[in-house]
C-alpha cells in the first residue's frame, strides 16, 4: 500500500485481537466434530486474524507473519492434503476419500473416518485461509502497481 | 414488490412445520417411489463415523467429494486474482 497511516492506537488493537482470533479459528476447525464450525469458517477466522495484522500495521509488519511468496504454496499444500487422503483411502483399496481404508494402524474403520475428517478439514482451513491472504496481498499489490 | 412480498408471505405461510416428524422429506419413501438419503444419514451418522455434529458427517464423509469441489472452487478464485491483478505489473514496465 502506497499512503501508509501509521497510528499506534490501531497497531495495538489489532495486537491485542489478533491472537485470539487465531486461536479461535483453530478452535472452530479443531471442534468442528462436536458443534458448528469447520475448514471453511475456521479458516476464514484464521485469515481475519491475519488480515487484522496486515491492515493495521501494513505490509513490513506483516512479512514477519507469512510473507507474501508463501501463500500460494500454503493454498497448494492445503488442496493437496484433501486429494492427497482421498489418493491414499483409494490407492489402498477403497473408493475416493473413502476414508475407512486410510493406512493408520490400531483403529476400527469409525474412528479412521473420524481422523479423516479431521485430516481435510485441516487442509480446507488452510487453503481457506492462505487463498483470502492471498487475494489481500494481490489487491494492494496490484494499487502499488497500477 | 409490495404484490411480491405477499405472494412469498402467502406461500411461506402453506410450507410445514420445522421438525415436525410426519413431513414428507423425513418420510422413508418419498412420492416419487425413490427412498430419502436423509433419513440414513440420521439413523447413522454417529455410527459411521463417531462423530456428534451430522453436518460435519454429511460434508465430509458422504459428500465428500462435493467438499473437495468447494475447496478447488475457491483455490481457482484465488489464482484468477493472482491472474488477474498482477497483470497491470507487467503492463507498467
């Protein structure tokens, strides 16, 4: 961003929030087995949470949190854990993302589909969140440029 | 939109009760002689896959696949925002 306004106020608001709205967009991804939540909306917190930073304190600040060149791997890495379980449960036997086949020993078929649900909301959240970085960062990006 | 308005409040005010048991989509055969998906993600859900939420069962264990189209949705609108507002970088120099 071009005409950055710099105001010690607003830095230090969005210091103290952003934290907890971290935490509570892993709550919302991590706990979405046992109330309302999951990848989408815990991702989105995650990414407010990150956006607070890059909005309030501008783009220097921010490279110290998750620097611009990371975010499209981040978004890769998150669709790729999605694909990647569904690969595996058919790979070893079953049909896609049938997750009662994924190779992790000790478990009844119930609790694998348990992880495995688990497992993709993980990487929806990530991608959720790194995708919303993403188009924040190429925005004000793209003003610099234009 | 007054007319439009009364038209909706009119229909809304024949759809059935929430929750009411006798409704035609919990019903076990719906009219067309086809059975009703929802009501084995009901009876099941928890058994499957031992998980209290029947909504994070349905997104994620049986439509599954439908989840996974949602996420690469999303990662496609990124990359086009990649695409698109990076252009005017290229064009400047």
């Amino acid at each position: 961003m071009r005409d950055q306004f710099q105001s010690p106020i607003v830095l230090l608001g969005a210091r103290l929030l952003s934290p907890y709205i971290m935490v509570f967009g892993w709550y919302v991804i991590f706990h979405g087995h046992y109330s309302p939540g999951g990848g989408f909306q815990g991702g989105a917190l995650l990414a407010a949470s990150l956006l607070l930073i890059r909005v309030a304190g501008g783009s220097k600040l921010a490279e110290l949190q998750i620097q611009e060149f990371a975010t499209t791997p981040l978004a890769v890495i998150g669709v790729v854990i999605y694909f990647a379980t569904g690969l595996v449960a058919m790979i070893m036997g079953g049909y896609f993302l049938d997750y009662a086949q994924l190779p992790i020993p000790g478990m009844e078929a119930d609790w694998l589909r348990y992880t495995g649900i688990l497992i993709i909301e993980v990487g929806i959240g990530l991608a959720v969140m790194a995708i919303l970085v993403m188009i924040y960062d190429n925005m004000a990006r793209g003003e610099d440029y234009g | 939109m007054v007319l439009f308005a009364g038209i909706m409040i009119y229909a809304a005010s024949d759809l059935p009760y929430r929750g009411d048991p006798d409704n035609l989509m919990h019903a076990e055969e719906s009219i067309t002689g086809t059975t009703v998906m929802g009501n084995y993600f009901i009876k099941n859900a928890y058994r499957d896959a031992r998980t209290p939420n029947m909504v994070t069962v349905v997104l994620g264990d049986y439509r599954s696949i439908d989840t996974f189209g949602e996420q690469v949705v999303i990662y496609t609108a990124g990359l086009i925002t990649l695409l698109v507002l990076r252009r005017s970088r290229r064009r400047s120099e």
